[in-house]
C-alpha cells in the first residue's frame, strides 16, 4: 500500500487541518540464496514507514530497514535488485520494476495491489468523513477487489514467470490495521473493524491469484496480531502529522519482526 499514493491523502488532511495544503525450509533459502533476488512491489516492500531511506532510490523510498533489504543482508544472495517503489500499481510495476528478472533470478518478492484498490482515497473517507461514508467508500474498493483486481495481478504474475520462469516467488500480505476492542484515539470502532475487514479481503483475492500461478502466499497478518494501531507496541505508524507520508506503514520493527520472518519462512 506504498506510499498508496499518499498524495491525495496529504492534501485533504492538510486541507482539513486548515493548513492550506498529503530442515526444508533452511534448503529452500540456501537454494534461492545460490541465484538472484528480485524484489518489486509497492511500498510495504520499499519501506515508507521504515527510515533511513537510500538516497539514490529517490521518490520510491526505498529503507535499508526493509524486509528485501534485510533479508539479503543475511543472505547474501548472487545478486540483488531493489525495484520496489512506494506509489507503485500493478501497471507500474510492469511498466519500471520487471527489468532486473531473468532466467537466473531464482526468488522474487512482492506488495502490491492496495493502491490499484485506492487505499489513499479509503484512509482520506475514512479519516475525514463519517461512518457511513467509510463503510460506502470501502465497498467500492471490494467491488474493485472482486472484478478488476484479479486481472491487474494475473497481468503482473504472468509477466514474471515470462521473465523469470524458475524463480520462486513470494507473493506477501497486507497486515490488518488495528487491534479491536481498545481504548484509542482516532476512528471509531465501526471504522476500524471495516478497514480490518477490507484488508482481509484484498488478502484473500491476492492469495487466490498467487495461487493459480504457483506462487507462494506469505501471510504476515498473525505476526502482526497484538502489533497493530490501538496496541501498546505497535509495528504501523497510525496518522502521523510530522511526516504524513509513514501513516499506515510498517515501522523498522513491522519489517523485521513482521514482514521479515514471513518472507524468510518462504523463500
């Protein structure tokens, strides 16, 4: 959910705020280790949320922190290329991020569909606006879910096999935003139970897709569980003003307690 294209969302809190302006699985490791790794995606996988950002990876905000990062830092595989890029979708991974995969790629990783899915626009109703409005805004993005995300991922999936066709590929979650039933600032319970739910649901689609292509599903939700927004040690950023672009993503601790243990786990 990258940046989620967190320019909108910038923009109307600001507006808001009157501011004028938004055993096997050790070999399966060594083997992918012996090839490259590849990993595309938005930023879940670049990092926004993380800190210490690489200074050539520009916009895309790309964190040494990062689950890809830290993963072949242990690993050291034969090559590693860091394609992924807050903001991204399903087109511009196919379009700036497939570059880098060729038959001696052996592992990719992957993020991607919560911004094809307008996260940004749902956080921005959600956030701003009233109950219903949250609840209305989210059931346009599970209609979006239901009848053109599959396609836009079956287009990405294909294109790596095309370009990469022995690697293993790892296709990871979105985590559930918030732990329920707590005391805590911000949205209402209805809301955030609805975000918990919406994110389950792009999981699931995301799941059956990465299945029918033979891609491995990493779930990084049940490492997140007691991490979430409202919990006293929380791996997401909730809404941050002082740097409104790390809301809603994982901090250094979500990826290397969360979304590094279920990358490792799978590759």
């Amino acid at each position: 959910m990258s940046r989620f294209r967190l320019t909108g969302l910038v923009t109307s809190l600001l507006l808001a705020a009157g501011l004028g302006l938004g055993g096997a699985a050790t070999a399966q490791a060594s083997t992918a280790a012996t090839g490259g790794y590849v990993a595309l995606g938005d930023s879940y996988s670049s990092g926004v949320g993380a800190g210490s950002y690489i200074s050539s990876s520009g916009s895309c905000d790309r964190s040494t922190n990062a689950y890809p990062y830290l993963w072949n830092a242990a690993h050291s595989p034969s090559s590693f290329a860091f394609n992924a890029c807050s903001g991204a979708t399903t087109d511009d991974v196919i379009a700036n991020q497939l570059g880098s995969l060729s038959s001696s790629t052996s592992l990719v990783s992957i993020t991607i569909g919560g911004n094809d899915a307008g996260f940004s626009d749902v956080m921005t109703t959600c956030v701003l606006q009233s109950d219903s409005a949250c609840l209305s805004r989210i059931n346009t993005a599970k209609a979006y879910v239901d009848s053109t995300l599959p396609g836009k991922l079956d287009n990405v999936y294909n294109a790596i096999s095309a370009k990469a066709p022995g690697a293993r590929v790892v296709v990871l979650s979105y985590p559930r935003f918030y732990l329920l039933g707590q005391t805590c600032l911000g949205l209402s319970d209805t809301k955030r139970s609805a975000i918990n739910g919406a994110a389950d649901y792009m999981d699931a689609a995301i799941q059956t897709r990465a299945a029918a292509h033979g891609f491995v599903f990493g779930d990084v939700r049940s490492a997140f569980s007691t991490h979430e927004i409202c919990s006293g040690d929380s791996w997401l950023h909730s809404l941050n003003w002082l740097d409104i672009t790390e809301s809603y993503h994982p901090t250094a601790a979500g990826h290397s307690g969360g979304y590094l243990p279920a990358f490792t786990n799978n590759a």
